[in-house]
C-alpha cells in the first residue's frame, strides 16, 4: 500500500520510542521532557471548576475568549509586544501543531525553511507535511552559537522562512540579543518570516535573558511567536499552545487550525487562563526550583565523568560521553550508550544525533532532561555512578545493539 512521499525519511519519534522503552526496563526516565512533581494546585482546580461548570463543548476555533485575552495581556505586559486577542491569537492544541499549523499556513510546496538544528522533533517533520524544503542551520559544540555570516549562507530567495527556538531544546542556549539581530537583519534582507518557538520563556538560569524575536526593530511584523503551557505550569499532557502572528497570517493559521482539530480541550483553557493570572512570584519559585534541578544534574554528570556545559535555559543538557567510553570500556555510539544507559544503569537518555539532521553531529552526546523532583535526580545519578563504576567485563555483559532504535 502506498505511504504518502512526504513521509520519506520520517520516523517515528526516538524520544517516545525511549521513553516506552524506560517503562519497558524501569529505568527513570531523563529522556522526553516532561514533570513527574504536580502542576500547581490552583490550575487543577480551576480545571475542574470549568468541567464542573460544563464548559465541555467546542471552544470558539481560536481559543477562548479569556485565554486569548490572558496571552495578549502577558505578551504586551512582559514584552511591550501587542496583540488584539480577536484577530492575533490563535490558541492550539500544544506548541506542536503550532508550529504545524503555522508552517502549513505559509509555505507553499518548494519554498525553503531553515531549521536551526539540533532540534525539536517536529520541526523537520511539520516542514515536509507543508511541502517545504528544510535547510539545516548546524549549532555547532561546545558553544552552539549562531553565526550571521554561517547563517547568511543559507538564505537565498527560495527563503520564506527561519524557525528557532530560544531557549534552546536541547543545547540549553538562550540565544543573545546579537545572535538575534543576525537574524532579524537577514530576514529583512530576505523578506522572510520568522517562526520562534518560545515553549521555555521562563526557565532561564544565572540572569540569562529571553529575548523574543519579535521585540527587534522590524520584527514584529514578520515573526510569527509560539508559546505554550506544557513546560511552564508542568501540563505537558494537557495539549495547549498558542500563536501570535500578524495579518494575515493569523487568519490563515487559524483556518489551518480550525480543520485539523476544531480547538483545544475547552476546560482546560479555562485552567490555562487562570495560570496565566499565577502572581510573579510562580514564576521566580519556577527559575529558582529549576536551577536547583540544573545544579544537582550538572554536579551528576561532571562527578560521573560527562563533559557537559551547564545549559543557560530550558531543562536539558547535551553530555558528552566519549571520555568515558575511552577510560571505561562504555559504548562508543551515541544510540548503544543510550541504550546501555537505559538497560543496564537504569536512567533513559536520547542519542543526541537524534537531534539532527546533517551527519556526524551528535555523535559523542546524549541528552538528559531534569524535569524531575531532586529526589529522582538523586536516584538517578545513584545508578549513573553504580553503573559507571561496575567491573568493566560484568557491566558490557548482555548490552545488545539489536534493540536499536535508529
Ligand atoms: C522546543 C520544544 N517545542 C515544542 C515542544 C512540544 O510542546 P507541546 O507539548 O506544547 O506540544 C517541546 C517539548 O519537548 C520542545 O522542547
């Protein structure tokens, strides 16, 4: 039977695929990114109350009223950037099909898109169902910068659009005002719009700043901003996104939006708008619970013998762990160390070349995610250290490379 071509060269997601197999071998999973401590009591109420409240039917298409109104008001309060709730925001079913629906709202089969990899894992995918053609920019390590001249490269009058994420899933780059202005300045250049995936705008660590795209000069007409609620208020499972684009963007996203899922789950945008009105202070008990997280994943990985820059934001950290496949005998490819880590000491991680498109990158790292209460950092880095320090012939014992996952 045929599969659509647009399907070529996409697979299944390898961090869903570690995570079922952390269930599967009981090991804790530091591979998809996602809590195991409660969301806030109050949201969950609230969520309740509106379900109680019956407000159980299709949303209108674009969200809510007071969910829309609760994103324009947080946008304009924390980023002076301004959006009427009516025509600007658009309210999905997580930053996922944001980025779906935005890229099948303004591609056309043949345009380009860069993609700043490594990446999220739909990013590549949500390029292709839109009939584009995804150009990889490739952060490079140790330090992942973006670099205009690199950048500039890439751009050519195919361009119509730069999808980036800051803070960054997974190298923990928060990108920094000049980084941005290569950006912006070339998609003025180029007249392309720029898609930003913003789903970490408030785990930033050590005083690093989130710039939003859009807040440049001259931006704010042609970059198109996600956000969304899975990381912040820890509901990765309650599906709620959102996008503020300009005219007439929005109205093509919302068309695009409203024929592929109608609207998101209305009783929880109810919760989502109630999150939204959470004191300042949810948000500095936030970064202060997130950096201790940081700080005791980051003590783990360099005890146990990783190379690994503390991450500037979001909640992952790329680790390098070819010194100690050299001293200790460990596996050399980043998907049998992953799998050696999941098997054998008990903690899921993802082969960090899972992150990229372009070859031979990601090869010597695999990446961590530190959602987790301290207590399961803790038991984490526990069995991090057991394994490492096992007999080396006792600990390769039984590590099959047929259970691959690429
Ligand atoms: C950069 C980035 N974008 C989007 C998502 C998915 O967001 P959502 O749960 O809102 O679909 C993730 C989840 O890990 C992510 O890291």
């Amino acid at each position: 039977m045929q599969v659509a071509a647009r399907l070529e060269n996409i697979g299944q997601s390898v961090i869903r695929e570690m995570t079922r197999l952390a269930l599967a071998h009981g090991a804790i999973n530091l591979s998809q990114g996602y809590a195991d401590f409660p969301a806030p009591a109050e949201i969950k109420e609230a969520a309740i109350q509106a379900i109680l409240a019956d407000q159980n039917q299709y949303a209108i298409t674009w969200g809510v009223p007071e969910l829309r109104r609760a994103i324009a008001a947080k946008m304009a309060r924390l980023y002076n950037l301004h959006f009427d709730p009516e025509v600007h925001v658009t309210v999905t079913c997580g930053v996922t099909e944001a980025i779906t629906v935005s890229l099948m709202a303004m591609l056309n089969p043949g345009d380009e898109i860069i993609i700043v990899e490594p990446f999220h894992e739909n990013f590549y995918p949500a390029a292709r169902f839109a009939g584009a053609i995804p150009v990889m920019y490739t952060l490079e390590p140790p330090d992942y910068r973006l670099d205009p001249d690199r950048l500039k490269r890439l751009f050519s009058p195919h361009t119509r659009a730069i999808l980036i994420n800051t803070p960054h899933n997974p190298t923990g780059r928060v990108f920094n005002r000049e980084e941005l202005a290569g950006v912006a300045s070339l998609c003025q250049e180029f007249d392309a719009v720029a898609v930003t995936d913003e789903i970490y705008e408030f785990i930033t660590y050590d005083g690093h700043e989130h710039i939003p795209l859009a807040t440049l000069p001259g931006m704010a007409e042609r970059t198109v901003t996600i956000g969304g609620m899975s990381k912040t208020f820890a509901v990765t499972g309650w599906r709620l996104g959102y996008v503020c684009a300009p005219e007439p963007l929005a109205n093509a996203i919302r068309a695009v939006h409203d024929f592929t899922t109608i609207c998101a789950a209305t009783p929880l945008q109810y919760a989502a708008a109630a999150a939204l009105n959470l004191p300042d202070s949810y948000y500095s008990d936030l970064r202060q619970a997130y950096t201790q997280r940081r700080d005791l994943m980051m003590s783990i990985l360099w005890d146990c013998g990783f190379q690994a820059k503390a991450p500037e934001g979001a909640y992952y950290v790329m680790a390098d762990f070819t010194g100690l496949s050299a001293t200790r005998g460990l596996p050399e490819n980043p998907t049998e160390f992953a799998m050696w880590m999941t098997k054998e000491v008990g903690v899921a991680v993802v082969p960090g070349h899972s992150f990229y498109r372009t070859a031979g990158f990601g090869e010597n790292a695999v990446r961590f995610a530190f959602p987790k209460k301290l207590e399961t950092l803790a038991e984490a880095g526990a069995r991090m250290h057991r394994g490492i320090n096992q007999d080396t012939s006792r600990r390769l014992e039984g590590i099959s490379t047929k259970g691959s996952i690429k």
